[in-house]
C-alpha cells in the first residue's frame, strides 16, 4: 500500500450476510401467528466469525436462533409508523451506499480498480428488485425508547455458547411489496446513524463496543409461496476526512516474535473464552440468556444531558490526561506508606476498572497492552475499550520502553494495541467493522495514530500469521463535533447497505419453495389460509384444538365424502372413514373422493378408498378407513352370526371412544340407532346428516341423558382444555359381555373462562344439561345479575334430543321391498355439498363453544344472538355465531329452517331408560334389540303409549241436529 497518497487510502471489505432457512421459517411464524398486520420493529441477533479461510470472508450470519425468547425485548432503535410517510427517492448515489462491489474507500465509498470481489453464498437464490421513488415510510430513532436494556443485553452476550461474536440488528417485516420497495431507506440509514452517533458521543460505545457492529433488516415475506424479499444494512458513520495508512500492512506474525506471539494468541483467546464462562455461569445460576439489565426510566432530557457530558469530557480529556502523566511522573520515585483514604480510593477505582473489564469481556473490539519492563519475557495483557487513555498515558511515559524484536521491522513493535474481531479474508484489507471504531478513537480519545490488530483465525483459533497489524492515521474531529451544543446535531453521513448479486443496491429475494418438501409446503399453505382468519375476521379462532379433533365418518359416500373435505379444510387432520360398500361406478361423479380407477375389479372399499384419497389431497393428513358393518334394529341376528356382530360393536365402539365426535352419515334410518346410542353412553358429540331429493336434515345430539360419572360431563367453567375430557365409568354387565367393563369420556370442549354473570349460565346451563325433557325447569338455575328483578325468570333450557327423539316406534328393517329408484341414492346432486359443509360448521362452532357438546340451542333467525357475548347477558355464545340444534333445508323453495326439538323421555336411543339399560347389559341387550322388533318400544314404554291411543273412546252424537231438519223441509 506505500506509493502514491492514493494507494495509502485505507479501504474496508463490506460486510456480506448469510440467512439460514430456519431463519426464513421462524420468520413466517412470528409473521403468520404473532405480529399479523402490524409493522414493529423486532430486535433480532447475528452471529459472526473472524475469518478462517483464505478465500471466504465472515459472514453475519442469522437462523432461528436469532430471534429473541419471549417476551422479545424492545429494538435499539425504532422506526416510525407506516403511516408517517415522506416522498423521496431511492438511495441510489454514491454518497449514500456503496456502488460496487466488496472493497470501498473512505474517502468517496466508492470501489477502487483491481479490488477483489467475493459472491454471496447464502444458500438461497437471489434476484434483483429495482427499488422505484414512492411514498414510503420515514424512518428515526423513536424519542422515549428505551435503549439500554437492549444495550446492557447485547454486552452481557458479545458471545455466543457456541463461540461466535453476537451482533444486535432490528427486523422490520413489511405487509406488501409495495411497502417493502417504497421504504424511505435514507431515512433509515439516518436514524440509525444518529443512535451510534448518540451512543459514540455519550461514551455508551466505549462502554460496549459490541454497539458499534449493528445492522438492519427489511423483509417482505411472500409467505404463501415461500419467497422472502429482504435488504441488509450495516450502518457505518463517515470520517471528516479518509483514513490512511502510516505504513504497508503487516501479518502481525512477522511484526513480533514468536513467543510475543504466542503470548497475544493466548491472551486473545483468553479474552474471547472468559465471555463464554461468563454466559455459562450465568446459565448454571439460572439467569436467562441475554437477560435484560433493571431498566431505567431515562427520557430524551437525560439521553441529551448525557450527551452534553460525554462531550465535555471529550474537551476536558487531554487536559486531564496530561494531568494525569504529570503527576505520575512526579509520583513515581516517591516511597513511603499511602493514607488509607487513598488506599481505599484506589481499590475502589480497581474495583471498577475489574467490573467495566468483566462487563466488556468478549467484545469483538478490545486492548492488547505488552509491557516490556521484562525484556526478556514481556507481558500480554487484554482490557476494555475504556481503559484507552489510562493505558496511552502509561505507554507514553518516559519509564516505558520498548525493545525491537523482529528481524523483519526495524521499528519497534507497539505497546498499546487496538484489536478487533475481523470478519475480512483480504490480505491488504481490514473488515467493515473497523470503520465506526476509527470514528470513536478519534472523536472520544482524539486519536491520531492507531495501531489496529485484525485478529483473523485458523481451525478455531486466533492465527497472528494469517491476521493483520495496520498503522492507521486518523484526522482529528473538527470543532463543532466537541461542542455539547452542537454535536448532537452534526451527525456525520452513514453508508452500509448490502449489494445484491449484480452489485446494486437492491434487495435479495430467497426462494425455499423449490427447497422444501412439497408435502410440507401443501400443509403450510392449508394452514396459512386458516391463521389468516385471525388477523381481521376471527381472532378467537382456535386452530390448536380443530387440529387436535379426531372425527369419525360413518358413511364414506356421497355425504361422507363432501365432510371430509370440508374437515380437512378447516384444519382437522385426524379422520376415520367407515363403510362396508365398495366404489361402484355411479360414485365417482357425485362421490368427490373417488375416481374410476377405484371402480375397477369390482370396487374398492369405499373407505380404504377414501382414507388414500384424502391422503392424496394432504399428505400430512392422519387417515384410515375401515370395512365394518353396523348391526341395525329389526335386522336379526342368527346364533352363528352372534360372533361377527359382537366383533363388529366392539370395533365401533372402539372407534367411537378415541374419537371426539362423530358424524353419522349412512343410507338407512336404522343403521344410525347404535351410533346414536353409543354416543350417548360415551357422551360423544354426534352430528346426524341426512338427505332427501330436494330436502335435508342436519343436526346435532344433545348431551348425555345422565352424566357418565354421577358427575356433570363437562369441564369447569375456568378451564379449557384442548381436547376431550376422559372420565371413565364401568357398570357391571350381567352378561359379561361388551358393557362388562366400558369406559366413557366426556366431551368437554370448554374454552377460556367467561366473566362473572357469563360464568352463572355456564353453570346453569351444565347443571340443567341433565333434567330429564319432561321435569319442569330447576327452580335452583340462578338470575343473571343483569336481568331486572321484576322480569320474569326463563326456564332452563333442556337436553336437546337426539335424530330418534321424534319418534314414537322403533327403528325397523327399511331395505326390503324397495325399487330401484329407493335402492339408489335420488337426490339433487348439490344437496349433499350443502349439508355436508352445514355439518362440518356445526361441528367447529360446537368445538369452539364453552359448553361443547351441552351448548343450548340458539335462535339464528334474530340478531337477538349479538347480545350473548356481552358480559350482562345470560347466554354462552360459540365466537363463530349462534348455534342451532336443527337446520332443515329445501332445495325446491332455496330455503332453510332452524329447529329446535327437545329430547323425548322414551326415545329408543338416547332416553335414561335405553343408555342404562345399555351400561348394565351390554351386547345382550343390544342382541335383544337387533332380534326383536318391539323390544325397544317394550322397554321405554312406547308399546303402553300405542295401547292407551287405541283405547281412546271418541263419543259421536248420533242425534239429528236442527239445521238438518230445516233443509229436508226446505
């Protein structure tokens, strides 16, 4: 570098970033389920290296780690509002950015001819985007932020566990793209510029150095494809005028000899593993990781107060250094015993110089000072930035010496030395963080020569043959920069953001899509649109517990089908599929799950077939189906049959009990009747659809008819599980057959605590979940505090009832004597999109309401509902809307009805009577029940009813009325 004044310019390699994929995947997170539409600033780390390799620099790096834990901490810095905006243009010139390639000047920021360029290697592919003037956000330090806590965080872990150097950044995610390229980056750069300027001028930088390396990220991330637009800044403050160089830059081997080397290999080294034993300690005694120092209450006077001090040290630093040689120098030859005063002075001012050094230990720039008074074995020592002028005015003292000890210089190797952690590869060139910490030497110690050490490793650890050793010449700060009134106000111009891969001041883009399994990218992109409801729509949308719902089908055709799509786009991933047909080839037209290829060879079992299809949509979908037969009333079963049948209960059972709810779909009337009694004794959500040909039905079963454990089957008010609730109950079985030993879970799908009046219908409508449909209302349900005393008291609602409740006979055999039009399912083809999807909404407003499957009905054909989620009113209300007990629709009129109907005392499937009579006998009364037609109706008393019908005398007046008579005279 010696020649010309030109070529003894110093010039600095610019800093490249390398983002790994975990960061990019963390990031959709945070975007997706925290931050949602709001643009703050989030203060994020990255990790740096000194360069190990002769051909690569150091890059920043940044993965998930680098997200703060939570509660994150507050940025260093913070940016105004999207909404504060200004019209500028781009930062395109050379006085902002750098314009080229990796090597700049200090002097114009410019690149000089025959720099050495190195790529990016981030891993991700790049392309440009031209940044185009807008209207864009503006961008400065907010007043009031609280700075110090993220300062105090960043010094107390300059290093990472795993040895690398931590730099504090600030991320700002952009909602559009538009926002994203119209971003006021010169307005950035300022405010940036102006907090290291704050910090510089306050002595905070010297305090922790680890200030001067900061950075900042823009993103936007197109998290629906996976690509993410990003631009790094790494702000660096200009010098009045260039830096230069006293003398060609050395290997920092060949400036000492090869013990003094060693000896700074060690202490180097030292200084960098005591922040890690620091940062262990601290884990070992409990104190998290980056933990934030006790916050002060500081405010923009005291940050300017300080301000006006540090630079009134500045002014009065010389004059007091000078002071300072003076009388050591008188002192110096003095002997004798020290007062205790004085003792006690200079062990305090020890005991503070110990605990800035341990505060600072492991900051990426720190002090080399070698004391030669031993010729023969000089000394290394490592301190702080802060101990600067103690150790200058120690060097500068006439009782030091120094001896030349390499061959190679015949100058005499320094005292006092400036080291750095240098991410740069170049031979000639030092890294960009050394430009800030020039800035400081000359503007807080106004230095004019320093010499600056760029540690650079090999295999992990500090190499001074493969490092640097530069004598630097800096220019003094002028006048006004040292004036307390001024300084803060003549902030100098900053410079520092990333060149993209044509080396432009554009922005990167990373795309993962073509990275990631597109398996994984199909379930992140069926999730995103559900996480997406809770940005504006829907914030109280639980995803956790409909991705946590297991649900069982009971049909796979064509009502089956449609619900299991709409299941899996409402995020539930856990499905089984029942159903003993196979594919035929009228299904796949109205049956969306099947295709021909499932008709061949005479079908495919249509839930195997369904489960793989469903697998085939999704593939991180957990699906299965089953060929099972569902015994049915009026269908008897023969002596060698019995085994099949028992065989077939017990496995419906079994699905039925590791399901959360169930939805019962099949052909025929009869088929639903032990489904629907299960569900009772197991206190499963069931959910009934049927169809018609332009008509259909579908519903919701009531809660249990009495609770499985002598308990309510519920959840407590105050809790809120994300799943069912399991509560077993065993009746002993006379038989000792399947209700020998039966174990029921209570649906309890209950959600966060509702205040206080909200909470007393909670329990009213729990308690009154339980009263048999005939008994008149519980004069114990409490008045709601926030109806009037003179009102009259509603009733408690009752046990909604079940899809037999309206029933007066039992179930029977309707697949004898049907033509072909019966056998067939006739329908309008849209009616079972219709009713499947109102099921499945059924289903999610259900899991979502704080009563789960006790939810009383609710009028939607009032706005009267919008009332129920104010604390003053008696009704628990689903956030997705009121819930029905019944919809009936008619395609004819394009009409729908919602109904209501309570349970029926003597229904043959969910009534006391049949679910006890179920618990104590188990599959023998189930046998009974298959075999002979009239024993349900015999059993809940339905025959009696018949019987007193008949026995109904009607009285006939046989007597001739008058106005008879009257027209035979006429």
């Amino acid at each position: 570098m010696a020649g010309t004044a030109t070529s003894s310019i110093l010039q600095f390699a610019t800093w490249q970033s390398s983002v790994d994929v975990s960061f990019w995947e963390k990031l959709a997170a945070l975007k997706v389920d925290s931050q949602g539409l709001k643009e703050e600033d989030v203060a994020i780390h990255g990790f740096f290296t000194p360069s190990s390799h002769s051909q690569l620099p150091s890059f920043l790096s940044l993965s998930s780690a680098s997200f703060p834990p939570s509660p994150p901490p507050p940025p260093r810095f913070q940016l105004i509002p999207p909404g504060n905006t200004t019209n500028t243009t781009d930062v395109t010139t050379d006085a902002d950015v750098t314009t080229a390639a990796d090597v700049s000047s200090t002097a114009d920021v410019t690149t000089t001819p025959g720099s050495s360029s190195v790529s990016n290697s981030s891993g991700a592919s790049s392309s440009d985007i031209t940044n185009s003037s807008s209207s864009s956000s503006s961008s400065t330090i907010a007043k009031g932020s609280d700075r110090r806590s993220v300062v105090t965080s960043s010094s107390r872990n300059v290093v990472s566990s795993d040895g690398r150097s931590v730099v504090a950044g600030v991320l700002r995610i952009a909602n559009t793209v538009e926002s994203f390229r119209g971003f006021d980056r010169r307005k950035m750069m300022e405010g940036v510029s102006q907090q290291l300027w704050r910090d510089m001028l306050s002595g905070e930088a010297v305090r922790h150095p680890s200030l001067l390396n900061a950075f900042f990220l823009l993103v936007y991330p197109d998290i629906k494809h996976w690509r993410f637009h990003y631009a790094f800044a790494f702000p660096a403050l200009a010098l009045p005028s260039p830096a230069t160089l006293a003398s060609a830059p050395l290997s920092a081997g060949q400036a000492f000899s090869p013990q003094l080397a060693e000896a700074m290999e060690r202490e180097c080294e030292r200084w960098r593993e005591a922040a890690q034993g620091k940062e262990a300690r601290e884990a070992e005694l409990g104190a998290p990781r980056g933990e934030h120092a006790q916050r002060g209450e500081e405010n923009d006077h005291r940050e300017e107060e300080a301000v006006r001090e540090g630079v009134a040290e500045l002014r009065e630093g010389e004059e007091e250094g000078q002071q300072a040689e003076q009388k050591s120098r008188s002192e110096g030859d003095e002997k004798g015993e020290a007062g205790a005063d004085e003792t006690a002075a200079a062990a305090a001012a020890a005991d503070v110089r110990l605990a800035s050094e341990d505060m600072e230990r492991g900051a990426p720039f720190f002090l080399v000072h070698t004391d030669f008074s031993n010729q023969a074995h000089p000394s290394v020592k490592a301190h702080p930035l802060s101990e600067y002028q103690r150790l200058a005015s120690a060097a500068a003292s006439p009782t030091a010496s120094a001896t030349p000890t390499s061959s190679s210089s015949s100058s005499s190797p320094p005292s006092l030395i400036i080291a750095f952690f240098d991410p740069c590869h170049l031979p000639l060139s030092p890294g960009w963080p050394l430009r800030n910490l020039l800035l400081l030497a000359s503007l807080r110690w106004q230095a004019t020569s320093l010499h600056v050490l760029c540690l650079r490793q090999r295999h992990g650890r500090f190499s001074l043959h493969h490092s640097l050793l530069l004598h630097v010449q800096i220019p003094l700060p002028p006048a006004g920069w040292l004036d307390p009134l001024s300084a803060p106000a003549t902030c100098p111009s900053a410079t520092g953001w990333e060149l993209n891969s044509k080396g432009r001041t554009g922005a990167r883009c990373a795309d993962l899509a073509p990275l990631m399994d597109p398996a994984r990218l199909a379930d992140e992109a069926a999730s995103l649109n559900l996480k997406l409801m809770r940005w504006r729509v829907l914030p109280q949308l639980q995803l956790e517990r409909l991705n946590a719902a297991k649900c069982l089908l009971l049909g796979a055709g064509t009502l089956g089908c449609q619900v299991a799509r709409s299941l899996l786009a409402w995020g539930i991933r856990d499905i089984t599929l029942v159903d003993y047909g196979a594919v035929s080839y009228s299904n796949p037209v109205r049956q969306c799950l099947f295709s021909l290829k499932h008709c061949l060879n005479g079908g495919m079992p249509k839930a195997q077939a369904a489960a793989e299809a469903l697998k085939e949509i999704l593939p991180s979908a957990h699906t299965s189906g089953h060929r099972l037969a569902i015994p049915m009333p009026g269908h008897p079963v023969s002596a060698s049959e019995s085994p099949r049948v028992q065989a077939d209960v017990a496995a419906l059972l079994a699905l039925i009990r590791q399901s959360d709810a169930v939805f019962l779909l099949t052909d025929t009337r009869e088929s639903r009747w032990l489904p629907t009694l299960l569900c009772a004794a197991e206190g499963k959500i069931a959910i009934n659809a049927a169809l018609g040909f332009d008509s259909f039905l579908v519903m919701r079963h009531g809660a249990p008819p009495v609770p499985l454990d002598n308990t309510l089957a519920t959840a407590a008010p105050d809790s809120a599980p994300a799943e069912s609730v399991s509560a077993p109950a065993e009746s002993a079985s006379e038989s000792g057959g399947l209700g020998s030993s039966s174990s029921a879970n209570a649906a309890s799908h209950a959600s966060e605590a509702e205040p206080a009046p909200a909470a007393e219908a909670v329990s009213a409508v729990r308690a009154s979940a339980y009263e048999p449909s005939n008994a008149p209302p519980s004069a114990s349900a409490p008045i709601p505090a926030s109806r009037p005393a003179s009102a009259p008291a509603s009733p408690s609602p009752k046990r909604l009832g079940c899809y037999f409740c309206n029933d007066v006979v039992a179930p029977l055999n309707s697949t004898t004597h049907r033509t072909l039009d019966q056998q067939c399912t006739v329908t309008r083809p849209g009616l079972a999109t219709i009713a499947g999807a109102l099921a499945v909404e059924l289903l999610v407003g259900l899991l979502h309401h704080p009563l789960g499957i006790a939810a009383p009905a609710e009028d939607t054909t009032t706005d009267n509902f919008h009332s129920a989620s104010s604390p003053s009113s008696s009704h628990v209300s689903s956030p997705l809307g009121p819930l029905p007990h019944q919809l009936r629709g008619f395609l004819s009129s394009f009409s729908q009805l919602p109904i209501t109907g309570f349970a029926f005392h003597q229904c043959t499937a969910c009534s006391p009577t049949v679910v006890s009579a179920y618990r104590e006998r188990g599959f023998a009364f189930l046998m009974d029940a298959f075999n002979e037609p009239k024993y349900l109706e015999e059993i809940t008393g339905l025959d009696k009813l018949h019987a007193a019908t008949v026995e109904i005398e009607v009285d006939w007046d046989d007597s001739e009325d008058d106005s008879f008579k009257d027209l035979e005279s006429v």
